[in-house]
C-alpha cells in the first residue's frame, strides 16, 4: 500500500497531477479543490494517496492531508460511491464541509458534487451520519484554522447560529462565515451582514 508520495510536482491538470520521485512520475487524481492550494511546479510536495485496484488497471487518488484522505476513504463505503464519485464530492465540499452537512441532515449542500442525486445523498447521510460527531466536526474545523482570540470565534459561532436562525442550513452558514477573508476582531453584527452579502451573490 502506497501511504504518500513525496517529490517534485511536474504537471498540473484539470483532474490531476503527476508527481516526480526515484525517476518514476505517478499520475495521480485530486479533487478540483486541492489544485488552488498546490505549489508552483517544480516545487517539493507530499500527497498522501489511496490505490484503486481494478481488473482492468490502477488508479491513484491523492490528498493533501490525512484528514482528506480519511474522509475519501469513507465516502467510498458509502453504497452507490466510487472512488470517482468520492473525489467529486470533496470536490466541492470540503471534509468539515461535509461533516456538518452530515450532521444537519442537508442533502442539498451534499447533492452540489457532480453526479450525486438526492437519494444517493440521502445515503451519504445514512451511511455515515453514525462516524461523525459534532464534536468531531468542530475540532476537526479548528485545525484547519489558524488560532483566533476566543471572543472572535465566539463571534462567528454566533453569527453561524444566527444564520441558522434566518432559516439557511448549517453547513450553509458555516461556509459563508468561513469565506470571509478576515474576521478577527469584528463583532457578531459585521460578521453576519458581510455574509449575509456574501450569500446573496451566491
């Protein structure tokens, strides 16, 4: 099993990259979201990756953390999901994305990745509402964030649950506090009427 591969980026494309290590460059499929976040070619770079073994030839998925690549491997033991389907809903969802829109039972926010319909969302839900936890969810979110002072966190728990109060998802509302570019320091007020603006131009 290859667990990562570390070397040097030398292609980029539209569903995937190719990685140069020992003389040897592996193709390798990622979820559209990853490429923004990639370093320029030539750069140094580590993918943690899960090999698709088929009768007919192997596929190799990569991520650019665990935590990804974990959420991917869940997803495919979901009835109905290939690793084709995995790869397109952290497309377009990130892993604490997902987790919330688990958790609330929002099978629109899931049914956005390509080629999910609403019954095989309903199925995400199902499938795996019983292997996250809120808790989980919240901390996971937090890792991924840079540290904040507790009252501006407190502000954008608030302005979540404010959102939520409007009758917007969780998943929803969380996303578009989470779009905003620079939070700390503003009030529970500014935080919810820069995404109320941000939600209105989606």
């Amino acid at each position: 099993m290859i667990s990562y591969i570390k070397g040097e980026l030398s292609e980029i494309a539209a569903d995937g990259i190719v990685v140069e290590t020992g003389g040897i460059g592996y193709e390798i499929k990622v979820p559209g979201s990853a490429l923004p976040a990639l370093p320029s070619l030539g750069s140094q770079v580590k993918i943690y990756t899960y090999l698709q073994v088929r009768e007919d030839g192997l596929g190799l998925f990569g991520f650019l953390s665990r935590d990804d690549l974990e959420v991917f491997r869940l997803l495919l033991t979901v009835n109905g999901i290939g690793p084709k389907g995995a790869l397109g809903v952290l497309s377009v969802l990130s892993p604490d994305d997902l987790r919330f829109a688990v958790l609330s039972d929002d099978i629109k926010t899931i049914s956005r990745a390509p080629g999910l319909g609403k019954k095989t969302a309903q199925k995400v839900i199902l499938e795996l509402k019983d292997k996250f936890s809120l808790e989980d969810a919240f901390e996971k979110r937090m890792v991924h964030e840079e540290a904040m002072p507790g009252t501006a966190v407190d502000a954008k728990g608030e302005a979540v649950q404010a959102l939520t109060a409007l009758g917007y998802s969780s998943s929803e509302a969380l996303q578009a506090v989470r779009s905003l570019p620079d939070t700390e320091g503003l009030g529970v007020e500014e935080i919810l009427k820069q995404a109320l603006k941000r939600m209105a131009m989606l």
